[in-house]
C-alpha cells in the first residue's frame, strides 16, 4: 500500500505531471486524425524518451496511449470515419446519432464511458498483478483459437437479418487477411511478386477503404452536410446522464476490454467489436441499433479505453504485447534499461503504480478536455460536406500511407475503399469482412498450433469446452431473439443494411 | 641553434603524429545528417539497439553529425536489405544495421534478397548469447541427462528458416527427438508455451533468460541445458560469459559422443551461430565506401566502445557482452562469408527435407 501511495505521489510531481499532459495532449490529437492509432503516437515518442528517468517516460507514453480511445470518437461519430482501430464499431450508433443532430449527445456518453472504462482498467490492473500470471498462463493455443472463434461469432448479429451475407463477407475478409507471408510456414501467398504485398494488407488501410471511403463518396453524392437536420439537438450533457443511466453495460463491457487487452495475442482492434457485438445479444430491445441507439455508442467506448490497463499486464510480466502500440512500448521499456518480466511485481513495483496512476490520470484529463472540444466541434456537422471532403480525403490518404510509406498503401486504399463502396451499395454488412481481417492470423496460426500439438486431443480441454459453450450459448440467444423479433412486425429498418 | 631543435622537435613531432594515426583523417561529418537504415520497426530489437548507439556515434564521429534511425520493415527485413543494396551512396551518409533476420536470408540464398554482405565494409558489431533449458519432470537435470534420453520434445518455433535454426540444427546434431511446433510470433510467445506446458525445450537469448528463465530455474520449473556459446578473438565457440557453469553447444556435444563435433552440419551450425548470436547485430557501410570514411567510421565505433557511460549502456541494454569495433568484427563476419558453398547446400537441403518446405 505504501508503494502504492509513494506512486501516486511520484506521478503527482510537477515535472510529471507535465510529461503525462503532454502526453495526453499528444494522444488525443493522435486519436482524433482518422487511421493514426497508439503505435504511430509510440512511434513518435519512442526516440524522445532516450535518457528520461523511467517514471516521467512512462507520464509520456502512456499518457498518451491512454486517451487514444477517447478522442478516437470524435471522427467515428461525426463522419463515420474510425478515429482509430479501436473505435470502429462506435461507428455503427455513433455516426447515425450525428446524422440526426444528436453528436453531442453521442460523444457525452462516449467520453463519459471511456473515463469509467479506463478508470476500471486502471482499477483491474491494480487488483489483478499479483494473481495475472497463472490466468495468462490458462490460456494456451487452443484457448486462444476458441476465444478468436468467439470474436468470429459476433459477425452473426452485426450482420443482421442475412446471415448468409455476413458469412461470406467475414470469409471476405479473412481471404485479405491471409495475403502475404503465412503465419507457420516460410511461404508467401498471393503476391504476385509485388513486394508490397509480402507482409500483407495493413489494417489501417483495410478499415479506413472500407468504411471511410464509402462514406465520403456518398456524402458527396448527397451534397449535404453530415447532420441531416438543420439544428444540433441534445447537448453532451444529455449523454453523460445516458452513460450513467447505462451503468451495467458501462461495467461489462469494461470488463470485456479488460480480458481482449490482457489475453496477449488476441489483438486489441476486435474489442469494440466484441463489446459492440454483446451488447446487441444481450439486449431485448434491439431494434434500434444501427440507427443511433445510445447503447451501441457506449459499449464500445468503455471497452476500448478499459483494454489499455489489461494490455499492460502481459506486457510487464512476460515481456510479450498485448497489442500493436504494446509492442512499441516493451522497445521504450528496453530503452530505458527494463527488461520486463516477473521479476517486475518485485523489483520494478513502483514503476507498475506509476503506470497505473497514470493511466488513471490520463483518463481523467483526457475526458476534460474532449468534453470540453466537443462541442465547437460537433458544428463541423453543419458543415456542407463538400467543403470537408477534400480535407477528409487528404487526411485518410496521410494515413494510410503512414501505414507502409510506400505507393501500395494508396493504391491498396482505393481497391479496399472500392470493395466496401461496393458492399455498401448492395447491403453487405462491412464490420463481418473486417472482423474476418482481423482475426484472420489468430484463427490459422493457433488452430495450426493446436493441431500441430495435440492432434486433435485439444478439443477435450477443459478451456476449450467452455468456451465453445460460451460460443454455442450465445448464438442460440442470438438466434432465439431474432425468431422472437422478426415474429412480431418487422423492423421498419434493417440493421446494418445501409 | 634552440630554432634548430625547436624545428627538429616540431618535425619530429609531425612525422609521428602521422605515423601513429595514418588514416583518420579527410572524413568529416560536419553539419550532415547520417541516416542509418534499420529494416524493422519502431521498439523492435534493432531498433532498440539503433538508438542505443546512435548517441554516442553522433559524439564520436568527426563533426558530431546527426545520426538518424531510419525505420524500413517489411519482408522480414529483407526489403531494408534490398533498398540499402540499390540506394546507398559510399560516402558515409547511409548505413546499415544488420540483423541475423537479415543474414539468415542471406546464407539460404533467398531468390528475394539482392544485398550481399560480400561487398560491404563491417563498421561494428554486437554479439547476444543463446541458453537452452528443459523441464525437469522428463528427468533430466543437465546435458549428461540426455545420454540415451529417447522421449518426444517439443519446441515453439518461429519457422524453419528463421533464427531457430540454431537450436533445431543443435538439438539434431545432439540427436535429441525435438518436434518443433511452427507459428509462434517469436521467442516470448514460446517462453509462454513452455510456461504453459505446451512445449518442454525452450532457448531465450541471456537478457531475457535472466529476467524470466531464472526465476523458473529457482523454482525448480526448468533446467538449463547448455548456451549457444560465445565467440573468443580467435573466432571459437567458448562458454557464453552470463552462464559460464554451462558448457556451449559444442562441449555438449563432446559430453555426449566423446569426440568434438564436426563435418558439414556443424560447419554449417557454426556460421549460422556466428550470423545470428555471435555477430547478431552489425553495421555497415555501402560497396566502395572510401578506406579513409571507413577507417573513420571504425575509430568513432572503438572510441563509443571505450566510453564509460556506453559501457553501462551495454550492460543494462545490450546483454553485457563485449562489443566488435574494426578488425575484430571483420575477422568475426569472416566466418559467415567463409562457410563453404556445399556445407550452405548440406544446411538448405536438410531443412527442406527435414521441414518439408521450400527454400530456393
């Protein structure tokens, strides 16, 4: 405890205090610019921390990597452009919410969830280090193979009422998943004998083509502005009394986020979606979603910003990232002359509170300050459309091509955004093909393990079971409220469908 | 008369001072940027290492010029590899930082690399040292154990063609029965695994065995088998310095069959250990750089080895292990280049038929 409160009183110093504002102030803007995520925010400061004692360095990294996925909502809810992989699936009720004037009450709720999801993942951390080893240890190949089928068996529900068309575009996406060098073998599929192809296709590139780029050239086409109607409804306040009056899905999805975060090699840009994706199972009333539930907006957002605080625990106890931004962090760790591993809980426990509150803290100024943004912001919705786009279109273009810095990046960013163009048009549900992507590399290199291991014995483990019963249990709930739903009047509007 | 030996002493002087450093002379950096390709991320190893050097380099090479990281990734480092290959003007202005990711591709004659370390001058090199361990419940407790041990290993490996051909050569070449399971991310994943049970033989590279093979070993969860070894000035395979109770993977070898190892196979072993643990890291300097800009280049490397506050560097960041500056790293990449071309074919063609896969 005294550790505890000696952290606290480190983090509280003015030169850190400093460094963490400075890394807050650089994480939101990094959240804010479409595509840039927390590895090109670490990317950045990674070579400015030579040097610095260890707890102003960690005030600057995870200050900044903390409140990414806070103001990573501002573009997902008001131009349906994901601020960062983590915010994707705030798209889904975020962006129709702005449609109908209501952005301020959407990023209300947002920054209002994301604050106690961090807060939480702040909290879990704390909690969870001395007993974290032996649950990570739990989850061995075929565990984490069954945990990414889990994520595959959201495609089911966000892909509302065709199912057949979220199979083939989760299948889709998992085909572009599997360009490139193969996971398990020394081998490249599909590269023509371009180079660029040899790692595959970023994501950043894959999730701004196939929902950024649709989305300005409809708007285009339209010749609107992004807010259908004329006036700015409800205020941000409005949307803080919306997250507290949701308080339990605040919580569980906090949860969530805690558990994608903390299971390294899951990969943190499925946890809006797997948020997203429970809420609408669990949820009698569902009928809104996709059309500016409230719900839908804050599911993802507190799972998002709650990932962060369980993505840091493999990170220092095993040395191995929880995620992408995670990855760039153990090099700052090596930088600094830490070298992560148990040994940590013991030598290195101080710098684990200074984390922990600085996560803490980061969340904290961070949902200030972009509450305090939004609202000259949200009048971008009033703006004619056709006075952003050339902006949107160059920022997205700035993004992908920070994704490689190579020409592939752009040209791959016009045949994706011309895929989910397509799919948009004909109805076919976008976030399955990018679930698909995602998961893609988990779902082969952990089967292929398993298999390689066990033969086919992995199927008798304990883990194993429970989670296809988890996976088993909540696609007949799915199923069993759609028969209920679509037995009683049809939904005027079709989820996803747009 | 003092004019004359005040003239004398001067000459004197002059003619020794030239005598003494006879090439450090012509290159200077003054105001230019240095930019240093590495062809892996941001945070990675190379990168780490990168910017651990590039500070002092910056102090030491003549005119304190900037010294850039330039980050390249892709291919497995390979198209870093190529562009440094086609790109780099020999005048000192763009380097290399070298990998075994990126020699291995190198040795196994991958259709896809176009550099050639042939060609290039070595400017410096670091060295990181490879330990092997088990878990003790199969009833072995050291290398002696293995005499006549016949059940089933498993090990995590990367792929067939990455680093882990080390330990796999190594664990045939001991005649150990080792099912490697392809696919893990690298070699913290396949810590996990053996934490996990999934596998039961694991290497680590000394920095990340101390930090977290130790703790196991107290415990009693594993037991260290033997180091990859470490390279002396003669260019041998001697006990790696952080484990000098181990014997290296030659001794074990001798413990087990009685007579040093030897033929293709272990020529092969040996340079594919000297290209990724030996010399894992090194810097380089493109194909007809000048000798002055290259002698300069290795005199700044000799003198960020001597600095006293580079030397805590390496130790808290670089493993600890003494560092290769100008003719030691020339003579230690020596043995990479000179590995001769059947013994390469003997090693191309046993992974392919051991591993089923395709190399050329």
């Amino acid at each position: 405890m005294d550790v505890v409160l000696q952290s606290l009183a480190v983090v509280l110093q003015p030169s850190h205090l400093l460094m963490l504002i400075c890394g807050v102030v650089m994480g939101l803007s990094i959240g804010i610019l479409p595509g840039l995520g927390g590895i090109v925010g670490m990317t950045i400061l990674l070579p400015v921390i030579y040097g610095m004692d260890p707890h102003s360095a960690f005030g600057l990294l995870i200050g900044m990597v903390a409140v990414i996925p806070t103001s990573d909502t501002f573009p997902s809810v008001m131009m349906g452009i994901p601020g960062s992989s983590a915010s994707q699936a705030t798209i889904m009720d975020g962006y129709p919410l702005a449609k109908k004037g209501e952005a301020a009450r959407a990023l209300g709720a947002a920054f209002t969830a994301s604050l106690i999801g961090g807060l939480f993942g702040a909290l879990v951390l704390t909690l969870i280090i001395p007993i974290a080893r032996p649950i990570v240890l739990a989850f061995g190949s075929p565990e984490l193979f069954m945990l990414a089928l889990l994520g595959m068996s959201m495609v089911g529900v966000l892909s509302g009422n065709k199912p057949i068309k979220g199979i083939l575009a989760a299948g889709i996406g998992v085909m572009i998943g599997a360009l490139g060098d193969a996971p398990a073998v020394p081998e490249y599929r599909y590269t023509f004998g371009i180079d660029y192809l040899i790692d595959g296709v970023p994501l950043v590139v894959v999730g701004l083509g196939l929902f950024a780029f649709p989305e300005i050239v409809d708007l285009l086409i339209k010749g609107r502005s992004i807010a259908e109607a004329a006036t700015l409804g409800k205020g941000w306040l409005d949307g803080v009394k919306d997250a507290l009056k949701h308080k339990f899905i605040v919580l569980r999805c906090s949860v969530i986020g805690v558990i994608v975060g903390f299971l390294p090699g899951l990969g943190g840009s499925v946890v809006d979606w797997i948020a997203y994706g429970h809420i609408i199972q669990t949820t009698r009333d569902r009928g809104k979603f996709g059309q500016g539930d409230i719900r839908g907006v804050i599911a993802p957002e507190s799972a998002n910003n709650a990932k962060e605080g369980g993505g840091l625990i493999p990170t220092f106890l095993f040395g191995i990232p929880g995620s992408g931004s995670m990855a760039v962090f153990l090099g700052g760790l090596l930088i600094l002359g830490i070298q992560p591993g148990p040994g940590m809980v013991t030598e290195n426990i101080d710098l684990i509170y200074t984390a922990i509150w600085s996560l803490a803290l980061a969340n904290v100024f961070g949902a200030i300050l972009s509450i305090a943004l939004s609202k000259p912001i949200t009048r971008l919705t009033v703006i004619p459309f056709s006075y952003l786009a050339p902006f949107m279109v160059l920022i997205i273009t700035f993004a992908c091509y920070q994704a490689t810095r190579s020409w592939g990046d752009l040209i791959a960013l016009l045949l994706m955004g011309i895929l989910g163009w397509v799919m948009k048009q004909y109805g076919w549900p976008r976030p399955a093909a990018l679930i698909g992507f995602v998961l893609s590399d988990n779902l082969e290199t952990y089967l292929f393990i398993s298999v390689q291991r066990y033969g086919f014995e992995w199927l008798t483990r304990t883990g194993v079971i429970v989670l296809a019963a988890i996976i088993i249990g909540s696609l007949v709930m799915g199923i069993f409220y759609q028969a209920r739903k679509s037995s009683k009047a049809r939904a005027s509007g079709e989820r996803n469908g747009k | 008369m003092r004019k004359y030996f005040l003239f004398l002493g001067i000459a004197f002087f002059l003619v020794t001072s030239m005598t003494m450093v006879p090439t450090v002379e012509g290159a200077d950096f003054s105001g230019k940027t240095i930019k240093w390709i590495i062809p892996f991320n941001v945070g990675g190893g190379s990168d780490v290492w990168a910017r651990l050097y590039s500070p002092f380099l910056q102090k030491y090479l003549p005119g304190n010029p900037i010294v850039v990281v330039k980050n390249m990734p892709g291919g497995g480092s390979i198209i870093g590899g190529n562009y440094f290959h086609v790109r780099a003007k020999p005048n000192g202005l763009t380097v290399f930082g070298s990998s075994g990711s990126t020699s291995f591709p190198y040795l196994l004659e991958n259709p896809k690399v176009k550099y050639d370390f042939a060609k290039y001058q070595i400017v410096f090199a670091t060295p990181v040292g490879g330990v092997c361990y088990i878990n003790p419940e199969l009833g072995v407790k050291s290398v002696k154990d293995l005499k006549g041990f016949k059940k089933p290993l498993q090990y995590a490996s990367q792929g067939a063609t990455s680093l882990d051909i080390i330990p796999l050569l190594a664990f045939e070449m001991l005649g150990l029965d080792v099912k490697a399971v392809f696919g893990y991310k690298g070699r913290g994943p396949g810590r996990v695994a053996f934490e996990q049970g999934e596998v039961n033989i694991d290497y680590q590279t000394t920095p990340a065995y101390i930090k977290n093979v130790r703790p196991l070993i107290k415990q009693g969860k594993a037991a260290p088998l033997m180091s990859w070894g470490a390279l002396d000035a003669n260019g041998n395979i001697v006990r790696d310095p952080v484990e000098p109770d181990l014997p290296s993977m030659p001794e074990a070898y001798e413990m087990l069959y009685g007579k040093k190892p030897s033929g293709p196979g272990f020529n092969a072993w040996k340079a594919f250990f000297v290209a990724g643990f030996g010399m894992q890291k090194a810097m380089w300097l493109p194909e007809k750089t000048s000798k002055d800009i290259v002698a300069t280049y290795r005199d700044a490397a000799a003198k960020v080895i001597a600095d006293a506050e580079f030397k805590e560097v390496v130790k808290k960041s670089l493993g600890g292990y003494p560092q290769l500056a100008g003719k030691d790293a020339v003579v230690g990449f020596q043995q990479v280049l000179d590995v001769p071309k059947k013994d390469r074919g003997w090693l191309i063609n046993w992974i392919e038929t051991k591993y089923k896969v395709k190399i050329r």
